[in-house]
C-alpha cells in the first residue's frame, strides 16, 4: 500500500469522526474518578471509557484531558476499534508482566537517547503506584478511570517510542539517506500486536528498530557511563561572552566550582591561564589558557545540555541508510577527524581541517573521483566577494602578494592594475587561480568528488595547523592530515577486483613519479570511494562519550526546533 495514501487517508478518517462528534454535540470529557463494585461492571466501564476518551481525543487535538495528549492518536484509535474498545494491556483489570516491561523500557528510555517524560512517564508511574504498588487502597483498584487511562497511555507510549527509536525526531534534510520518512499505521499496529500476542519480547522489538551502525551502537553503549555520573541538578555560574560586563568575575566563580582555582586569594592572570588551561586539558578543547567563546560555551555546558547533545547525536545516526557501503570515508566536522572504514574496520584515521563558522564545510555524500598531483586553485566566487575583492579594492598587488594569478575567460592572465576594481561588488568577470606548486594552498594532492560547493578533500601548506585542537579554519574545503596514505590506499584498490593489492601498480608507480617531478596530473578512480561528511557533536571513546564543540551552532538550532524544552 503506499505510504502517502495510507497516511493521507488516517487523517480524513480523523477529520470524519472529528466532523461526526462535532454534528452529535460537543464529546463529553472523560470523568476524573469512576468508582464500580463487580467486576463485570469494572470490564463494561473500563471499555465505554476507553471509547467515550478516544472520541474526546479525535474532538480536542488528541487531548484526552487538560494535561494528557495522545501522539499517534489515528493507529491507536484502529488498534481499539478492532477489539470493540477492550483493554488492550490489562485483561481483567489485572496489572500484566507486559505491562510492567512497558513502563520499565519508559523508565529506562534515556538509554535510548530519549526522554521519558515524552512517554507520559509522570502519569504512568502515579497510575502504577495507585493500581499496583500501593497494597492499602482498595479502591483505586475499582476506580475504571484508571485502567482506561493505563491502557490508553501504555498504547500511546509503545506507538511513539516505536517512531522515535525507528526515525528519530529529527526532519529529513537534502543529506539524509535513510528510506523511512514516515511509518504508516499498520507498522505501529502490527508491531503492538506482535507484543501483545507474544510473538516478540518488548526489548526484541526496541533493538529490531534502532540503527546497526558501529558508531550508534559505541554512543549508546557510552550513554550508561554517562547517566551514572551525570548530574542534573548542579548549577554552575553562566559565563558571558567576553565582551560582556560581570564577565571575569563570573570565570573566576566559574573555575573555582570546577575545582581548576583552589586558591582563595584572587588570581593573577597566569594563575586564571593556568586554571582555564586545565578544564581545556579536561574537556579536549584548544589549551591556549584563553576564554574565549569556544571555551564559555563548553564552560555554559551542563551535563543536561550533554545528555540532549546525545540525544540529537543519536537521533543523526537514524538518518543514515540502514547499510553503509563496504568502504568508505567518514569526516566528522566537530571532532576534527576522517576515517577511511572498511567492513567496519578501521583503515585509516587521520586529523582534519574543516571550513570556519563563517565558511562552513557543507555536509555532503558523494564518492572520490579522481585525485590530482600538484593541483592549481581556482578560487570559489565566495571567497572572492568575500575576501580578494575587498582587498584588491585597497591593494591592487594583493593578488601578487598571495601568488594569485588573474585570467580572463580566453584564458589569458591580466594585470590586477588594468582593473577597475570600484565596478565590481557580487563578482567579477575574472578566475582567480593559485598555481601549483609547494606553496599552493591545496598542497600537493586533491581528492576531487562531485558536489555544488567546490569544495574537496586535500593536502595543506599550513601543516603546522593540524597541532590545533580547534581547526575550523579553512574555507570549507577539508585538509587532510594522512592525505599520503588515504591517496595510496585508494590507488592500490582501484583495481578490478576492488581488493587491496599489496604491491605498487602501475598507477601508483605514476602517482609517485609525479609527486616526485611535482607535475600536476589527474588520476581517474574506477572503484569510486564513497564520502560522507557529516556533523557529529558527540562519540563513543573507550566506552565513554566524548563531547565535541558545537563549531556551527547545529545543535543549538536543532535543540530549539525539535527538542524545545529539553
């Protein structure tokens, strides 16, 4: 059946019943509180409960109260028309093991990068301590409320956490590859049914739908170690920007509850560069022994705001497809790094420099397509507005200054003088291109891989930068530190087999003698290796989280979106 026709036709159905309460009389709220004696009477209650509060929800935005709404109200309302309104969890008003695992896997939900209180955590355990756990009230027992609302919350909750370890909360994007955007009705029914007939365990059914990949499985494994330590209620002081007032006092009060000054005297500045130095040293950003606003955010981040950064991150490894190719590099933009992955295993793993917030690196797929000895660079038209043009406007040597050479589009190079530079403010009719050689920007190797940003995968002739912690400084293409070793491994598996041949092939032979000669040269590649760049502010190190600076505001912008509130 298709997706869209089935989605499209819950909601008419929706609309239907909403049109048919709304001619009968606005639906009746459910009661508070309905105490029975038998129960026979407890089973009849319950059931006209449980409709009279589905129709109230249809009526009122899946409201069934004030407080309570119910996520997927359009399968959830089919599962409990095809039962004729019964309890779906709690035969006989009797509290069921499957109902005490439900409310255990909302308990524990944070291991899943999910917040519990989405699955009506609160009323769930209130309902579980009067039903239950409280042995000396007889009568919240008989009170047919409870069980309706029980059996409608445990539904609700089954439904949305089945779509958010599945999907996850975040949209697809113009990167996502995943498949599933929307799961129809019959997904969240079938797997209710599959539970509740005892056809799969709960916790079966959870592991069947989160990703396989290698990198969601290390973060959730490190999620443990985090939640056992992470405390929520400690509250440090907020530091301002820099510039801001109340700003050095608020540092100082800031490094001694962190333990960095235990001095009680105030400190001199190289006492304050000492203690910033440390909670860099401990939260592996740039140890500069500066505040400046990387620092004050990693200084403003709580172990809340970690454990949402978590969630977001896990949340992103549900956008990719449910099978990485074979091999493949990875470039993970705030952890500064790439890895070449081969079945899962490391090949290669190298530091990178990646795009400024000003100039981002994009986030992309695409695959390498050939490689070039002693590349020239074209400057993009970005850089050009933003950068060369203003400064030729003040200097017109500044293009001899940096080694740029200016030709027009018969290909012929012009004198920067012979400009008048005043006419030009979004462009000019002109390539500005960087010869190749030791000095070139690009260093001595590009990977090229189609995409509409220009940008590319290359060596550096700033390789002092790769000692940084903090290298968001390009101008959005990705220096590669290894780029010796990810360019040989590529040659020596560009071959028909698509397996590594440990001996140099002819086109390795000719790699290196043009390095050597320092030629500029393309190399095709036939076996075309796979990119993904993405942005991951959180991984998995040593069985532990590992939390990166978010360098482009991502999660900031996530968290307000989607996770508002969190």
């Amino acid at each position: 059946m298709n997706k869209k026709v089935f989605s499209y036709s819950s909601v008419i159905t929706l609309f239907v019943i909403s049109c048919v309460v709304a001619a009968c009389g606005e639906a009746k709220k459910p009661p508070e509180k309905e105490i029975v004696v038998s129960p026979e009477e407890l089973h009849t209650k319950v059931t006209e409960l449980i409709r009279s509060s589905i129709d109230y929800a249809v009526a009122n935005d899946g409201r069934i109260d004030d407080s309570i709404k119910l996520e997927l109200l359009a399968p959830l309302k089919q599962v409990y028309e095809s039962t004729q309104f019964a309890t779906s969890w709690n035969a006989g008003q009797q509290w069921q093991p499957v109902s005490d695992s439900m409310l255990e896997l909302v308990r524990s939900a944070q291991f899943y990068g999910l917040f519990p209180e989405d699955y009506h955590s609160a009323t769930l355990e209130a309902i579980y301590t009067k039903l239950v756990a409280d042995t000396s009230d007889k009568t919240d027992k008989k009170d047919a409320v409870l069980w309706a609302k029980a059996d409608l919350l445990l539904t609700d909750a089954f439904m949305h956490m089945v779509k958010d370890v599945k999907l996850g909360r975040l949209p697809q994007d113009s990167v996502s590859l995943r498949k599933d955007s929307v799961l129809v009705d019959e997904f969240y029914i079938q797997k209710l049914q599959s539970l509740l007939k005892q056809q799969e365990s709960l916790a079966s059914i959870i592991a069947s739908l989160e990703p396989q990949h290698a990198g969601y499985k290390a973060l959730k494994a490190g999620a443990k170690a985090f939640l056992d330590s992470a405390d929520y209620q400690k509250v440090y002081t907020r530091v301002p920007s820099p510039k801001d007032p109340g700003f050095t006092a608020a540092l100082e009060a800031r490094m001694r509850e962190g333990g960095y000054l235990t001095d009680s005297l105030p400190p001199d500045s190289l006492q304050m560069a000492s203690a910033i130095k440390k909670f860099q040293l401990h939260t592996g950003i740039t140890d500069d022994g500066k505040a400046g606003e990387g620092t004050v955010r990693m200084l403003n981040f709580t172990d809340k705001d970690r454990f949402v950064s978590l969630a977001i991150n896990m949340d992103r490894y549900k956008m990719l497809p449910e099978q990485m190719p074979e091999r493949y590099i990875w470039v993970n933009l705030p952890g500064f790094y790439m890895k070449l992955l081969n079945k899962d295993s490391l090949e290669i793993t190298s530091k990178v420099i990646c795009g400024k917030p000003i100039t981002r690196t994009p986030l992309l797929n695409s695959s390498i397509s050939n490689l070039v000895t002693y590349p020239q660079w074209t400057i993009p038209n970005s850089i050009i507005v933003k950068e060369i043009l203003p400064a030729l406007k003040k200097n017109t040597g500044y293009l001899a200054k940096k080694g740029y050479s200016l030709i027009n589009s018969r290909g012929d190079e012009v004198s920067a003088d012979s400009v008048d530079w005043s006419k030009y403010s979004k462009g000019i009719p002109f390539n500005v291109v960087q010869g190749s050689g030791d000095e070139n920007a690009l260093g001595i190797l590009k990977f090229n891989f189609p995409n509409k940003y220009a940008v590319y995968l290359h060596d550096t002739n700033q390789r002092y930068l790769f000692a940084r912690t903090g290298r968001a400084l390009s101008h959005g293409c990705v220096r590669v530190q290894q780029w010796e070793e990810l360019a040989y491994n590529i040659v020596r598996y560009d071959n028909d087999s698509d397996q590594y041949i440990d001996t140099p092939s002819p086109k390795e032979d000719s790699m290196s003698a043009w390095l050597q000669r320092k030629e500029k040269h393309s190399i095709g590649v036939k076996n075309r290796l796979p990119v993904f760049i993405r942005y991951f502010t959180a991984d998995a190190k040593d069985g532990k989280v590992v939390f990166y600076d978010d360098i482009y505001g991502e999660d900031k912008y996530v968290r307000a979106k989607y996770f508002a509130g969190k």
